[in-house]
C-alpha cells in the first residue's frame, strides 16, 4: 500500500503536472480511486506491483485527459524520431542551472506535459535515465534525446530572459 511520503510525492507530482494544488489534490484522489477500484477489481490482490507508479501514471493520464477536454494538449511522440542518444555530462546538467522564481515559470509554461513529467522525475525526485525509462515503458535513448531538447531549449530561453534583464 501507499506510504505517508509517497502520497507526499505523489501530491508534488500532481503540483508539477497541474501548476496548483487543488487540481493537483483532485488528480490525486481520482488516482487513488481508480487504483482502490483496481485492486478490489480482481482475484489477484497483488496484481500491481508498484502502487506509487500506479497512481502516478494515473495522475499523469487523468491531467492529460482533462487539458485534452480543455483542448490544451499538444503531444510530440518521439518514439517515431529516428534520434542518436546524446549523453549528458557534467558541464550541462539541470542539476546547475540556477534560475529565478520568474525564470522558472517562464520556462515551465513552454514545456508540455511529458517534458514537465521528465524534468519532474529527474531533477526533483532524482530518479536515473534507466528507472524513468523502465516506469513509463520507454527506451532510454528517448528519453536522453529528450533530456538533450529540453536542454537545449531552456538554455535558450533563459538567455533570453537574461538578455531582456540586461537591456532594462
């Protein structure tokens, strides 16, 4: 069963995806509905092996469901990109980019729901490459590939955000 700290993680995630915390609660409890549902559902009681992943990926599914109501999902499949993985070393981690309060919502309301789940698992819950990989059932060249865009991207955007500081 869940654990006091992962229904803490489980609600920052929520946070992460939704930008608030009463739809984030309310990802929540739907998630943890649906995982009540699914283990009464069947003879097999242990049937999911990982709950915390379980209700996870239902929080992700349920505020992807909800923006794609709201028409505000855009989903780039990069399974289909015939991408080489690109390593990350250390003079270009996320882990050291320092940015403000205002930097980082800026660059957060450009990325979309998968980019906001990666950075998310990565930098906040420091989760390896290989276990993000394993829990969503992706290679993990995809997601290095990914980790490399995302990157790129928000380097550009905070030196432009800098640039904007220095002409003011």
């Amino acid at each position: 069963m869940l654990t006091e700290a992962d229904y803490q993680n489980l609600f920052k995630y929520g946070v992460a995806l939704a930008g608030n915390e009463d739809d984030a609660f309310e990802l929540l409890q739907q998630s943890i509905e649906n995982f009540i549902r699914a283990q009464k559902s069947t003879v097999d009681k242990d049937h999911i092996l990982n709950p915390a992943a379980y209700v996870r990926r239902s929080i992700k599914n349920l505020f992807i469901d909800k923006m794609r109501h709201d028409q505000k999902f855009h989903h780039i499949d990069y399974d289909d990109c015939e991408l080489e993985p690109i390593l990350i070393t250390e003079d270009h981690s996320i882990e050291e980019i320092l940015i403000t309060k205002q930097d980082f919502q800026s660059c957060w309301s450009m990325m979309n729901v998968d980019e906001r789940e990666l950075l998310y698992l990565f930098a906040i819950e420091g989760y390896t490459v290989q276990e993000i990989a394993d829990d969503l059932g992706v290679k993990k060249g995809t997601l290095l590939s990914k980790i490399h865009r995302l990157k790129a991207r928000l380097r550009t955007q905070l030196e432009l955000l800098n640039e904007d500081k220095k002409v003011i």
